[in-house]
C-alpha cells in the first residue's frame, strides 16, 4: 500500500491498465468492428453486390417458401437440415443454405449458402470463401489461434482488469466534470492526459456496460458453482434451460413426406402477430421425426432472444408455441447480453456503439502512450549521454508501435487479401486471417529494432493510404462501385467504403499532426536522440526546463 488511498488507487489504476492493456485495445478494436460485421461480412463477397440485397415482404413470403420448399427438396434431399433465412436489416438478402449428413468421426457436417437474386429464380452457388466480419466477431473473445476455453479465460481476466481500471480511475478523478469540458493542446504530458481523460469521461457509461456485460456473457464458465450445485453437475443441462432450446431431434430412419411449409404460414402470422419471420428449419427433411422451427425477427427487441415456434414436419401439429419466458433473472441476462452486442439498434445507436469504442480504444491507447511518455521523461538524462533505454520502456514503445499503429493497418490487410487471393486457394478463409497477424507480426518485428517517429509516420502512411484506397479496392474487384451503390440504394457497402475513408483520413491527420510538430523541434544529436516515442515532440521543451 501507499501512504494513502489516493496514491494506493493511482497505482492501483496505472498498473491493473498497463498490464493488461495492449490484450484489451485487440479485443476493444475487433469488438468495436463486431458491430458491422454483418457489413463487413457481405463487402467481403462481392458476388452479392449486385442484384440481391433487397428488403423484407409480408406479400412475397408465401411464394418465396414455396419456391424455398422446393429447391431444398431438389438440391438438398439427404441433408441433416434446411434453413430459410429471409432478409433482414443485418442481412438483407434471401438464402437456402442446409446442413450434410456428418461423416464418420464428425459431430456436424458441412454447411453450404445459396443466395437467391431479388426479382429473380436465379440462385448464386459460388461465392467466396471468407470469414467476413465474423473473424473480428470471434477474434475479440477467441483470440482466433488459442483454444477458445483458454482464451476466454484471458479475456475474462483482461476484462476484470478492465472493470478495475474503471472504477479506480473514477475514484482517483477529482475534476471528473470540470475535465469533460477540458482539452488542451499542444501541452505535453498535459495534453495526452487530457485526451485520456476526455476519451474515458465521455463514454465513461459506455465503458462501464461494456465491460461489465463482457463478463456477464461468460458468467457461467467463470463462476460455475450455482450451476454445479443446483444441477448436481450438470452443466450442460444448466446450459440447455439457460438458453431455452429445443430438445435435439433424432431421425427414425423410417421415410415421411414433409408437409407443404405454406400451409403453416396462418398459424405462424396468427402466432406472430404478422410480424416478420426470420427463418424457417426444417430438421431431418423427410423423416418420419422431424420438425419445422420459425424464428420471429425480434431486431426491434431489447433482449433480440431466439425462440423457435415449432411443428411436426409431417402432419403440421403445433408442438411448442415459442413462448419467451417468464423469467425477471433470464431477462436480465438477455437484456445485459444483447446491450453487449448491440443486436437490438437501429442505424443511428449503432453507429453510437461504434463511436464509443473507437473512444474506448483512444483511452487504452493514450493511457499507453501517456505512461511511456513519463518513464521516457524520468530517463532522458541517460538516454540524452547516449545510454540505452531500460528494457521495460523499449518493450512497451514497441508494443505501442504494434497495436496502436498497426492494428488499422492489419484491418485493410485483412481487406485486401480477400479480394487478392486467389478464389479457389485451398483454406482461403483461414489466409485472409493470417493475413491479418503477419501484418501486424511485420510491424512487431520492425518495432524491435526500431521505434523512431519515422517509422509511427510511415506505419500510419501506409495504413491511412490503404483505407482510403479501400473503395477503389472494391471497384475493381467486383462488379460495383461507390457510385452505383448509392444509386442501387445498398447502404451497408457505402457505409463500409465511407467509414473506411473517414478513419482512413482520421489516420493520415494524425500522422501530420507528428509531422508537423517534429518540424517545430531543435536539430542536433541531442533532440534526435529523445525521437523515440510520438509524444516526446510535444514535450521537449517541457523537458528541458525541467532538467
């Protein structure tokens, strides 16, 4: 402990958020690109840029199943399952896709998508292989390459320090409101502290909520003692009724035809309340045990839960009404869960979800940059003689060079190889994502040797310039363009090529900014040698005085 409180939470606060925080700024930055997933997921397969995306339509329903029915039983005879999915905000496009039988020594067996052309019969079969936003999705609580039990595990304990941080950093704020207004450029030390603490006052609720909700997803493998108890171990039954889904189906093996899908849609607007649907599965196709399940679009919904109204696939009966439960702790847990997500927003709050955690990646970043900034200070005078910076300060500059600069640049790598790559390249998708890491494996590398301004200028050049240039990517890749998106109306792909440009100039305007403030420092041996760390023009003069 300190002397008091105060300083025993500053350190509290410093050293529970630098230990920790280069893992967090990778989950924060790949979960703040969850939010348009979805987006990302259909800019990368520009086979559907043209003449799929389209709407939902009560009065086209009853045709599409039909037509749905009948090329699942033609193209999917012996599959484990069929699935309808109709448009939806997030995906606005109608699919077939089905499950094939598992092969020997296989839980699940390969899932196969065909996307049907609005105003049309014709379906696409061929589209790329691609992991989509989906990578970023499972890449900010599976850390992609770890066993996902271990790298939950992590990110849990990562999060737990986050949610430390957080409330030491209230607690040690004095001028919490006085601070929301303040910004001060151009102040050194000063200045980066500002931003750390405008970046976290701002979207200090959003913080908050994040994190908490962060650990509440994984509540029941971090603290699994109730479960263990109240289902005397098992775990997987606790599971089962947590998330209310229906029992699994076991085929009978003895044939039956499946009922025509159209004669159920009465009941299912009548159950509904002529709400959208969806998606329709149909498991075991053909037995004599087999099930239909709708799912309602609950987009709208706080808690954006699924539940399946089911029927016996061959005479119709309604075996399960789809009730939600009536249960003030499941939804809680599904209100927190789905706040985590953000499933539920419109346009706007999303957008809203998404600011906030680039602000939640600025305060991480700026914390880092910040404490580097005054080890650097406390050592200028043997750096200054011409001796080495301590290992601790050259390792967190390089892991600041790393993550703060190069994560942009691995997004647009990631990008670019799933329009560069070869189509029909054996694991395509597995190489768009290592893509992603060798990218930013390069910057570490370099980051070794070298962490002069220089190189943050040249690292934010190339990630700014590539972002920009993210819509040009995508004219010459596929068969649309900026331009004739907006006419088309598809706004997830304008919305991805504008964003890109915007964070793409973002980028480029902070590298001027390092650019124009090295101009204004002294040459020499003396000033050359303190060009380490990007916040050290801003504070040379600072410094000076002071030593």
């Amino acid at each position: 402990m300190k002397e008091n409180f105060f300083r025993s939470m500053t350190w509290l606060h410093t050293w529970v958020g630098l230990l920790v925080c280069w893992v967090l700024l990778l989950i924060f930055f790949a979960g703040t690109m969850s939010y348009y997933r979805h987006d990302i997921s259909l800019w990368t397969k520009p086979e559907l840029h043209q003449n799929v995306i389209q709407d939902y339509n009560a009065s086209k329903v009853q045709s599409e199943l039909s037509k749905a029915q009948s090329y699942l039983s033609q193209h999917a005879n012996n599959a484990r399952d069929w699935r309808i999915n109709f448009p939806t905000d997030r995906k606005p496009y109608l699919s077939y896709s089905w499950q094939t039988q598992p092969e020997e020594g296989q839980r699940r067996g390969k899932f196969i998508e065909h996307v049907v052309m609005q105003e049309q019969d014709e379906v696409i079969t061929d589209v790329r292989q691609s992991k989509g936003g989906n990578f970023f999705y499972r890449l900010h609580f599976d850390l992609h390459y770890m066993p996902a039990k271990i790298a939950r595990w992590i990110v849990g304990f990562c999060s737990m320090f986050m949610l430390i941080a957080l409330i030491s950093g209230i607690v040690i704020h004095k001028r919490i409101f006085k601070d929301f207004f303040s910004f001060r450029r151009n102040k050194g030390s000063r200045s980066w502290l500002d931003a750390h603490n405008v970046s976290s006052v701002l979207a200090l609720p959003y913080h908050l909520m994040i994190t908490y909700t962060g650990l509440v997803t994984l509540m029941a493998m971090y603290m699994p003692w109730a479960a263990i108890t109240a289902y005397d171990g098992d775990t997987k039954a606790f599971r089962q009724e947590l998330k209310n889904r229906p029992a699994q189906v076991i085929p009978l093996g003895e044939s039956a035809k499946t009922i025509q899908l159209t004669t159920l849609l009465p009941q299912i607007n009548q159950l509904f309340d002529n709400k959208p649907i969806r998606q329709i599965v149909v498991t075991n196709p053909g037995d004599k045990n087999s099930r239909v399940s709708v799912y309602k679009d609950t987009g709208e919904t706080v808690t954006d839960r699924r539940v399946a109204t089911i029927f016996n696939a061959v005479d119709g009966t309604l075996l399960n009404k789809g009730l939600e439960p009536n249960s003030a702790a499941q939804n809680t847990h599904d209100t927190l869960i789905a706040l985590h997500t953000g499933r539920f927003s419109g346009p706007l709050l999303r957008l809203f979800f998404f600011i906030c955690g680039v602000m939640g990646c600025a305060m991480i970043a700026t914390g880092t940059l910040l404490w580097a900034n005054k080890i650097r200070q406390k050592q200028h005078k043997q750096i200054n003689q011409g001796e080495k910076a301590s290992f601790g300060l050259r390792l967190v500059e390089g892991l600041n060079l790393t993550f703060i600069a190069g994560l942009p640049l691995a997004a647009s790598v990631f990008f670019y190889a799933n329009r560069l790559l070869p189509i029909d390249m054996v694991n395509r998708a597995q190489w768009e994502a290592n893509s992603f890491f060798i990218a930013l494996t390069a910057i570490a590398l370099v980051a070794c040797f070298k962490r002069t301004l220089a190189v943050w200028r040249y690292v934010l050049a190339l990630s700014g310039a590539s972002l920009i240039a993210i819509p040009l990517l995508n004219a010459l890749t596929s068969n649309s363009d900026l331009l004739s998106n907006i006419n088309q109306a598809q706004w997830s792909l304008v919305g991805f090529d504008i964003m890109c440009v915007v964070i793409g100039l973002s980028i480029l305007f902070a590298r001027r900014k390092l650019l124009s403030q090295q101009l204004k420092q002294p040459t020499g041996r003396r000033a050359a040698t303190r060009l380490k760390d990007p916040m050290v023009i801003q504070t040379t003069a600072t410094t000076s005085k002071e030593a």
